[in-house]
C-alpha cells in the first residue's frame, strides 16, 4: 500500500543531493536517507527542511520548513513524521498517523513541552533500547508510545570499499591511521590531550584523522578554541580533514585502521550517544571501534568488531585501557582482521532500505489499527459524508447499533439507490437554489480554473457537466470566451441557466444548457476539448461508469479537469438544510485508484479554511489529465475501509432530575456537536425536563436516585449503556465551553482521561477553578479493568479504588462553566443534601483517600457556620469534628505529593486556627538554575509545629528540585 507521508525534519540546510557535496549531521542524514528508500519503495514523500534548492530529488519532494504547517494542517496525507520538535504537534495535523522521530538524548527541562503533545502522537519512535529506557525514565510515560527502531547506513556507498587488506584504489590499509569523526564536544579534548600523546609514546608513528561536520555552536566557541590548541600543539600527527562528503569521509574509514572515540568529554559529562551511525559506518567500512562502553553503543556496535572501555574517560584506568585497545589493533594483524569481519557481518543489516521496510509495515499496521471498530468508523465516514463507504462497512454487520446507522443513512441518503432518486433528489435541491451569480467569480476555483483557460487558449469547446445554475458557465464565458456545453440532471437547474445565459451572457449564443446525466446523448455536437466536473463526482453512486461515458464526448488527447471536496463539508448543514447530497469522500488514494493510469495525471490541493464545529480543514483536491481511451479505475473499497483515521467517538453522559429544567437546554446545546450520543440518566426529571431532553437526540433510561443510592449508582447505570469509545460526563447545570476544540482529542493516544477546568461562577465569592477527569477512555485498559464511578457524593472516574483514573492530561483549550454554587444559601442546600451521603461513603468506602480531603473540608465548614450561630463557641462536638480533620491531614497527607495536598492543608490550617493552636508559616518553595528569578507562589499555612512544616516542605522541596538534580536535566 502506497502511503502519503509529510517528513519535518528542522536542522541543518540540506536537499536530496546534499550527500554530494557536504557532511550532514546524523538526524539529517537519516531523514534524507529514509525518505528516499520510502520514495523507492513507492510511497509519496514530501520532505520539509531548510533546503537551498527545494525541488524533487530521488522521487522525494523537498520543500522549505516553513511550509511545513500550513500542509501538515490542510493538505490530507496519511502520515506525519516530525524530527526532534515535539512543538509542531501542538496542532492536530490532517494526517492518519502521527510519528515523533527522536534524535536526541530525553532532557528534564523539555518534559513539559514533550508531555503536552502526546495527545496528538501516534508513536515516539526512539533508536535503540538505551533510548527507550532513557525516556522511560526521564518523562515517565507509558511503555506503549515508544517504537524503538534504528538508524541506518547506505550500504552502496561502500561499493569498492569491501576488501579486507586493500582499500580504495588499492591503498593498503594504514593501521597507524586512527579517525575521529563526531562532534569535537563528544570527546575531542579527552582524545588530543591525553590519549593521544599517550599513544605516540608508544606509537609515535600514529598519525590522528579527525572529520566533524561543520556546525559549531556559539556557546562551546571557548571549547573549540582549546581543541584547536591542542591540534596544533601535536604537529603533523593530527589532520584536519573538516566536514567532507560521504564518499570522501568513508575512503578515510576504509584506509584506517581504527576509530578512536573516547565519550563523553568532561564538559559535557552526561553525554551518551542514542544510536551512533558513525559506529554503523566504521563496521560497513570494516575499521575496528575503540570507545566507550556507554548509551547505545553496546547495542550498535557488534560483538568482537571493537572494544568497549568502561569508566569515565577523564580518569586515568580509563585511558590506560582505552590506549591498550587501540595498539592492540594497531600491532595485531589477526585481531584486526577478526574485528573488521564481524564489523561486516553486522553492517549487512543495516541497511536504510531495511529501515524504511519497516516504518512502512508499522504505518500500515498503526493505521489499520485505528479501524478496529467498524461503528466508529461508520460515524466516521456518516461525519464525511463517505456514504458508499459506510454502506459497503455495514452490509455485513447485523448488530443493533449497525442497524440505527443503517436506517439513517436509508432515510437521507436513499434517493441515490436509483437513477430516478437522484434526479428526484436534485430537483427537489434545484428548487431552493439561490442567485448566486455574482459571487460565484470570486471564489478560489472559479480563480484557478480562469487561470487555467488562460494557460491554455487551444481549448475552445467545454463540457461543463453538473453545471447546475450555470454560475461557472456563463461567468467564465464572458471573462475568457470559449464555445460551453452544459449539462444537468435537474431541470429546475437548467431553467436557471438560462437565464442567466439570456439575461448575464456576453455571448448568449456560445452557451447552450441540456437537461441529462451520464447518459446525455451528445452525438450531435462536435468533440469537445475539454470536460469539467466540478463538484461532481462526490454525488453520483458510481464515479468510474460516469467517467467512462462521459469521456466518449471528448476529443483524443483533450483535458479532463475535475474538483472534488474534502473535509465534513455536509456536515455543516446537517442540522439546516433537509437534503443530503454527497455520497463520497475522496482521498488521495481513492484518486490514484480513478485516475492512476490517465495520461498527464496530476492532483492538487487547495485549502479552504475549517469546518468550525469539528476543527477538521476543508478544501478540494484538482485533478487533470488528458483522454486517451485508458478506463478509468475502480476505488479499492476493502483498503478505503482499512486506511482512514476515524476521530474516535464520544457519548455525553448527565444524571437529570429535578429542576434539572432550569439549565437543560443549556447544557445540551452545548454536547450536541461533539457528542455522538447523549445519555441521560432520569432519577426524577420533571415533565417539561422530559420535553426539553426530547428535542436532542437522547437515549433517556431510567436511573436510580443518587439521594438513596448515591451518585455512583446512577451514573454508573448509565455508563453501562453507553456505547462510544470516550465518555464525558457533565452535569445538568453546567455547559462544555468551546466544544469544538474537544474533537482533536478523541484519539488514540496514551491518555486514559482528560481533565477539563470546570469554572464555578458565584456572585458573592470567588472560587478557584477544578480539574476533575471528565473525559475518560470507557473500554477496558491492558489489564482488563474498566472504568466507573467510585463514591457515593463526590464521585470520580476510576479503574479501582484510590488507583485514579491512570495517565491523564489537563486540556488547556475546553472548559466547563458551573453555575450550581451561584450564591451562600444555595451552596448551603447543597451541603446539606451531600453531609449524609458523605456519611454513606464513610460507611461503604473507608480506605477512600479523597473522601478523606472531603471530610476535611466538610468538617472546616459545618464548624465554622456553627461558630457563627452561636457567638464563636468551640463546643464539644464542634472540637470533635476539628480534631478529625487534623488527624486525617496527619495521617493522608502531610508531607506526602498528593494532588489534593494543598487544598487539604488549607482546611488543617483552618481547623487549627479555630481551636486556637499552631503557628502560621508563609513559605515559597521553587528551583531554578544558572542563576534565574526562582519561581513559586507564597503560601501561607498554620502548622503545630516546626517538625509539621519541615515535614511539608521538605517534600515540597524535593518535587521542585527533582528536575534539577536529575543526571538528565
């Protein structure tokens, strides 16, 4: 399956033909290498980077970075892959799967940024197991994200190179030659200023080759300043070879007889190489490896092609063993030959050919993936209005949900059953057509196509089938001329362009307008030069057989020009206007199946901004090609099914009753566009709430009341009827804000949940905003367990008790307005319906760690409007209910990193206030390093004594330092 594949790749300056003529770093090596083995295999590659001369190159499109955003957002294509920056995912991309392609060793203080994409990423693919396990380790996410493959190495370019005793052109190889070929930040300095001149002790006959590419950093200018001392101090024993192209540097490694590499240098001691293609290149090249026994280069370097030296490269042992390693190759003929063969052995599987195998095997296989549920992906094509696809996926299925779709997509989308339907159906659409003529100049393809006829003054005789009010006809007429036929099938259509022709035509004789679908005899007109198709295709049950019997009217070699949209542009009048037409989406592939083997075949995208409601891009794809007799092909719907990237589905959940009225049309306007189904959970709605739900589309069960059994009971009970892959559940008397921005994040991804920052607006107090989970994953994890509701008030999304929701993520883009706390005696009410329902879950949950925060702040508030009736007394009982809420801080939470720990401590500090014990301490705790403005916000908090505050903050400290602190920051 031939794949479309957008590659970022942000460094240094390079094209296609880069290899040539310059030394290119290892990110930038791979990606030019791997997108040309995908070009060879047969996939579409376009490439962004900062090239000199963008251009095609190997069958690879090579295009500046900048352009990277606009296509990657607007242009449909299967995959993305972006090197080294996270950041450009930030943006949902138009693409099926999302590849994440790291260089680079996981740092502490890019883990914000890394973590906030993951969202919209497929895969993190990393080079080797240290790699892996490194950013395990570092970011601490799930195993699942990470692919681990390799890097690899152009075998070809070693043609010639191959013999083990001569090298190029017969040179012998020299094994007093050693070479150096990383950055001189990786290990240079260790190299020239102490191994080295150790080695000439021995050898003074050995001689340093050292090649870097050319890409020095300002801030190490100090460093390479000394290197280059340290150059010069040894004389003729070092050359400087600079940054060289490939086949020169490798004619270096096939006449050497070792490469030298002592990692990491002492200024950058944390340094561990990923992968290592140099280390890949000296075994492909035969030349043994002396280095360090560090990151992945025990897994890329084979065993016995060279010796790994353990220790730090600065310390003595290190040296003396790293010396006696090289002189070992270096006077031992036998052990070098034994190293340099199983070099060889090793490189013969490191081909990027091998590489780009596998990528495209996974693309496949994560795309097919994400089409595992044929209802989702039938919401999915019903969302695109890919009618015939949704058909062929549900003429097997015989299950109830299948059956819902079905009878819709019969009820709107029925006329195109038959020929007399679908001209049922468009005169019935041709009657609410509107005067559009004058508008119809200004949009983007009317613009092009004029341009095109201006290109192309031999074509004078047009076939402009689907004409429909003749806007295009009549206006491009009378801008560039030409002889117009123009055909459709509704005659209400026709009527109006005659109208226009008679009443808006410059020429009204060279338009003439016919009443007719694919089987409009033309015979008595003579061949036209070119056919349109605007718009057209996405409407008719059978593109190929219009095709073919539309192409009989055109000349040989005369053009076919064709548009057809993308994007959920039916989708947004679904809800405003009554008749459906489209029954297709196209994509690139289903074009190549129409159009692969027509002569001069092109395709083209053009953007037209997005559909707002679902945030996805809209546009059109423009095809031309020239008629020469070959049929046209037929859409290979068994991959169409397999190859799409369906948003994953949502059902809105609400627990309704009474006075649920009050807020209901509120709260369900604003579910409506992103939820595919909307339950509702009756535990009492009265009957105008029952009026109100049944103007959405709802499923309304009946639901137990929360007051007898608790909160979980119902929503749990309507949990089980839900059927859609994510669940978000609101509440009556709220309103999801910004909805639209809620779609990109119904993916697969490594989140099990999403917390939304849910607003409470109050008009006699300020309340700081919540984040509860409240879009969670609803089928089972890895192990099995599901989610429900856990509590009997206060409830939340778990897999088990006290286990949390799993790996989550708060969305910075949705919110949720509450309007449930608006004023004191209302909050009052409430406190007074959910104080017992605390004390069922006290009863049914007690090891429940967040009831315990509940009953903290319960406790705080039931003490202090006590206090306030009765003159400020601290009775017994209210001493009682005091004393809990410090031993509860005690025992949950202090000093411990629980998410609920400061608000927590919040209601100690009161209670202890009010008994009248402690000491209020104001403290701020934050990290920083290399001397910036420290961070932290001043808190204020009551302690009963300093070993309780030395006891929070400590804790507090170590979170702040964490990152600092790490090896990895």
């Amino acid at each position: 399956m031939d794949l479309d594949i957008a590659l970022l790749v942000p460094g240094l300056p390079f094209q296609g033909d880069s290899l040539e003529s310059r030394s290119l770093g290892g990110s930038e090596t791979a990606g030019l290498c791997l997108s040309r083995e995908l070009a060879r295999l047969g996939h579409h590659v376009v490439v962004f980077a900062n090239c000199e001369r963008p251009g095609l190159y190997d069958g690879v499109l090579y295009r500046p970075a900048g352009e990277f955003a606009d296509y990657a957002t607007s242009a449909p294509h299967d995959v993305t892959i972006v090197q080294r920056m996270p950041e450009a995912f930030a943006t949902r991309m138009a693409s099926r799967l999302n590849i994440l392609w790291c260089h680079d060793l996981a740092l502490m203080r890019q883990a914000a940024t890394f973590k906030a994409v993951l969202w919209n990423v497929d895969r993190v693919a990393v080079l080797s197991r240290y790699m892996a396990e490194q950013y395990r380790e570092v970011y601490g996410i799930p195993d699942e994200i990470f692919w681990q493959t390799r890097n690899g190495i152009e075998l070809v370019r070693f043609d010639g190179l191959d013999s083990l005793g001569l090298a190029v052109e017969g040179v012998p190889r020299d094994r007093q030659k050693l070479i150096y070929g990383a950055r001189p930040e990786r290990g240079a300095d260790v190299l020239l200023g102490q191994i080295l001149p150790q080695l000439l002790q021995e050898e003074p006959g050995l001689r340093l080759y050292l090649a870097s590419y050319d890409n020095r950093v300002d801030h190490l200018r100090p460093f390479y300043e000394q290197v280059d001392r340290l150059i010069s101090r040894l004389g003729d024993r070092v050359v400087f070879l600079g940054a060289l192209p490939k086949r020169q540097y490798y004619e270096h490694l096939a006449t050497a007889g070792v490469y030298v590499y002592p990692t990491p240098s002492p200024t950058n001691p944390t340094f561990a190489e990923i992968s290592c293609i140099t280390a890949m290149e000296c075994q492909a090249a035969g030349l043994p490896i002396v280095t360090s026994a560090r990151g992945a280069l025990p897994e890329t370097i084979a065993p016995g092609a060279g010796v790994l030296v353990d220790g730090d490269p600065s310390s003595p042992e290190y040296q003396d063993d790293f010396t006696a390693a090289v002189l070992h190759y270096v006077r031992d003929g036998d052990a070098w030959r034994e190293a340099s063969e199983a070099g060889r052995a090793r490189a013969v599987m490191l081909d990027w050919r091998g590489v780009a195998s596998e990528w495209a095997e996974t693309f496949e296989r994560l795309i097919r993936e994400q089409n595992d549920s044929p209802h989702r992906l039938a919401h999915h094509f019903i969302r695109r209005s890919d009618i015939m696809a949704a058909r062929t996926l549900l003429d097997p299925l015989t299950d109830e949900v299948a059956g819902e779709i079905r009878e819709r997509i019969d009820r709107e989308w029925g006329f195109s059953e038959s020929r007399d339907g679908l001209r049922g159906q468009y005169e019935k659409i041709g009657q609410t057509h509107t005067d559009v003529f004058a508008q119809v100049p200004n949009e983007p393809r009317f613009q092009m196509l004029e341009q095109w006829f201006r290109a192309h003054p031999d074509v004078q005789r047009v076939l402009d089938f689907g004409c429909a009010h003749g806007g295009y006809s009549v206006n491009m007429a009378n801008r560039v001329g030409r002889d117009w036929v123009g055909v459709d099938i509704d005659r209400h259509s026709i009527d109006w362009c005659e109208r226009n022709r008679r009443d808006r035509a410059t020429i009204p004789d060279a338009l003439r307008f016919v009443v007719g679908d694919d089987q409009v005899d033309l015979s008595g007109e003579p061949p036209f030069d070119c056919l349109l198709l605007f718009e057209i295709l996405e409407h008719v049950p059978d593109p190929t057989t219009l095709l073919d019997r539309l192409e009989r009217w055109v000349k040989p070699d005369g053009y076919v020009l064709i548009t057809v949209p993308y994007g959920p542009w039916e989708w947004m009048s679904y809800e405003t206007y009554p008749h459906r037409c489209h029954l297709w989406e196209f994509d690139l592939h289903d074009l190549r199946d129409l159009f692969g083997k027509k002569k001069e075949r092109s395709v083209q995208a053009m953007g037209a901004g997005v559909c707002e409601d679902l945030a996805e891009p809209l546009g059109w794809h423009i095809v031309e090609y020239r008629v020469d007799g070959t049929p046209t092909g037929r859409i290979d719907l068994e991959r169409k099914l397999a190859l799409q990237r369906p948003r994953e589905t949502a059902s809105a959940l609400l627990i309704a009753g009474p006075n649920s009225e009050e807020t209901l049309h509120w709260c369900l306007r604003s579910l409506k566009t992103v939820a595919d189904e909307i339950v509702i959970g009756d535990a009492g709605m009265s009957d105008e709430g029952r009026r109100i739900a049944g103007q959405y589309a709802v499923r309304v069960l009946p639901a137990s009341n929360p007051i007898e059994r608790g909160f979980e009971t119902p929503r749990n009970e309507a949990l089980a009827v839900c059927r859609m892959d994510w669940v978000l559940w609101i509440d009556t008397d709220e309103k999801l804000l910004d909805p639209r921005k809620l779609h990109k994040y119904f993916r697969r991804n490594l989140f099990a949940g999403y917390s939304i920052r849910q607003h409470h607006f109050a008009v006699d107090t300020a309340w700081k905003p919540d984040l509860p989970v409240r879009c969670f994953r609803r089928g089972p994890r890895g192990d099995g367990k599901t989610m429900r509701w856990y509590g009997m008030v206060h409830e939340h999304p778990e897999h088990a008790l006290n286990e949390g929701p799993g790996t989550v993520i708060i969305l910075s883009d949705v919110h949720i307005a509450h309007v449930g706390y608006l004023i004191e005696s209302g909050r009052r009410q409430r406190f007074g319906r959910n104080w017992p329902l605390l004390q069922k879950d006290i009863a049914t949950y007690p090891d429940r760690i967040i009831q315990k925060h509940f009953i903290c702040r319960d406790n705080v508030l039931l003490a202090q409007w006590e206090l306030s009736q009765n003159g400020g007394l601290v009775t017994p009982a209210i001493r009682e209910r005091l004393e809990e809420v410090k031993r509860l801080y005690r025992e949950h939470f202090l000093g411990k990193g629980h998410y609920l720990n400061t608000d927590t401590l919040s209601h100690y500090s009161q209670a202890l206030l009010l008994l009248g014990e402690g000491v209020e301490v104001a403290f701020a705790v934050g990290a920083t390093k290399d001397g910036q403005a420290v961070p932290g916000d001043l808190l204020r908090a009551r302690f009963a004594s300093a070993e309780e505050a030395e006891r929070e903050i400590a804790w507090r400290t170590r979170e702040a330092m964490a990152a600092y602190v790490s090896p990895w920051w």
